[in-house]
C-alpha cells in the first residue's frame, strides 16, 4: 500500500473558539516541503477602490508548526567594539 503524499495540501476548518475580531474565522494545518504548517483565514471585504470592492475573499497567514512553541528569548545587546586612543578625533 502506498503512502498518501501530503505536500502543498492542508485543510481548513471554521474556528468555533473566535472571541475577538482579530481572531481567524478558519483554521488549520497544511505540510509544505516537509514541513508543518498552522494556517489562519480571516473572511474580509474588498474596500473601495481596491481591484474588487465588496467581494468578500479569504486573506491567509501561515506559520510553522514549531514556532508556535518555542519561547519568545530577548536578542543579546551588541557589544560596542572597543576604540583606540587613534579612533578619537582631536
């Protein structure tokens, strides 16, 4: 029996757990090139003056599957090269 590939595929589902406006309306996974995805979809309406106003179309967003649970660390602060007497203007 052969094994379903699963690259650039994914699925969508209505999120039930919405308490804000910011949050996706659908959520889901999807694998591309090896590597697992959370995707989120908001519905949205074209504004005036964009190339369809008033037509409603998914916007998406996609992060990997790992990201999600890695703690946020603080970026170490450079350390400023060390100057020489010759480095000072006179």
């Amino acid at each position: 029996m052969s094994q379903y590939d699963n690259n650039l595929s994914g699925a969508l589902f209505k999120n039930d757990r919405k308490e804000k406006e910011t949050h996706p309306d659908y959520t889901g996974s999807c694998e591309i090139e090896g590597q697992d995805y959370w995707i989120s979809a908001w519905i949205k309406v074209g504004k005036e003056g964009s190339k369809r106003p008033g037509e409603k179309f998914m916007s998406l967003a996609f992060k990997l599957k790992d990201q999600q649970q890695a703690p946020s660390q603080p970026k170490p602060t450079p350390t400023p090269a060390p100057m020489d007497d010759d480095d000072i203007p006179l």
